[in-house]
C-alpha cells in the first residue's frame, strides 16, 4: 500500500499550492478561501452558485462562508442576482473583476509552469489517476460528487449542442454542461 506516500505528496502539493495562493492574493487584500470561492463560483452551475452550495463545496461554515462572500462583494469581484422565479434564492455572479483576478492567479504562474514541464502522458495520467482518488474520496466520505454535469446520470442529450437535466426538468446548453453542479450523480 501506498497510502502514506500519496497522503504525503498531496498534503505538500496543497501546502506549496497555498503559499502561491496567500502570496497572490495579499496583492488584493485576499485569502486563499477567498480565492477558492471565487473559483468555485467561476466553475460551478446554475444550480450551485448559492451560498450554501458555496459552503457545501468548501466545507467550511455557513458563516465563514457569509464572511467571505461579503468580502468578495465589497471588493468588486462578486454580485449578488436574486432569482426570476424564486426571490427567496440568490445567485452568485463574478464580475468582470473577478474573472480577471482568476485568469491572472488561477492556476498561479508556478504552477502553471511546473506542469509545462511534464509531458502530454504525464499530465494525462495525472489527471486521470487524481479524479479516481477524488470519487473514491468523496465516495468513501459519502460526501456530494460536485462533479461536470456531462457526467452526470440525469444528463440527457437531446440532440447536437442541446441537453436537457432529467433532475431538474429543465433545458442545458452545451457551456452548462462544462460546469459542476451540487446535484451531480455519478453514472451507476
Ligand atoms: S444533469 Fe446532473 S449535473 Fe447537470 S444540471 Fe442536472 S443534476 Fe446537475
């Protein structure tokens, strides 16, 4: 088994990946959490740019999350949308701020230059054997998948570039389909 050597590697991986993320966004007055909402929310559906998917997705509190929220939307890279068909349902929006902030630190200039050095094959494998860890992970912790709703089981394709979400009833464009959703399900 192999199991302390990949906890290790990942835990200092996730170590080295925050410092680069506390140094970038020092620049702007942020914390890592608060860069990791702000991705998130950058990625992440229709149906999950709330603030409890928000909370769910980072598993920290309701209010740590509240906080963060709050500073992202005082400093300009976060609005708030309350839903057209339920007012009771507010939707998280980056702003063109935001989206610039990410595309400058999100990956950060090292890490993208450390995978420059790995080769197609390497980066495929890598990508492939880490999502198997993450659904078993997330399997065995019976936690939600938060996985790209094309994967999902409720994803129906209609036809070319049209989709439609067998949860929720409702039609999905061919971008939605790239995002990730709080209520994705694993194909059985
Ligand atoms: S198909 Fe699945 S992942 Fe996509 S919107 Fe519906 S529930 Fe979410």
């Amino acid at each position: 088994m192999k199991t302390n050597q990949i906890y290790d590697y990942i835990e200092r991986l996730g170590n080295l990946l925050r410092v680069d993320s506390r140094r970038d966004g020092a620049e702007h007055g942020l914390q890592p959490v608060q860069l990791e909402a702000l991705h998130y929310l950058s990625v992440c559906n229709r149906y999950s740019d709330t603030p409890k998917a928000t909370s769910e997705y980072l598993g920290q509190t309701k209010g740590t999350v509240s906080q963060t929220l709050k500073v992202l939307e005082k400093k300009g890279f976060l609005r708030k949308v309350t839903d057209d068909n339920d007012k009771r349902v507010v939707h998280l929006k980056l702003t063109s701020a935001g989206d610039k902030l990410l595309q400058q630190f999100i990956p950060s200039r090292q890490f993208k230059e450390a995978c420059q050095h790995l080769s197609d094959e390497s980066q495929t494998q890598i990508v492939s054997c880490l999502k198997e860890l993450l659904q078993t992970t997330q399997r065995t912790n019976g936690m939600k998948t938060f996985g790209v709703c094309h994967s999902c089981r409720f994803n129906q394709k209609i036809k070319a570039d049209r989709y439609f979400c067998n949860l929720t009833q409702e039609p999905l464009s061919s971008k939605e389909i790239q995002l990730i959703c709080r209520e994705h399900e694993e194909v059985v």
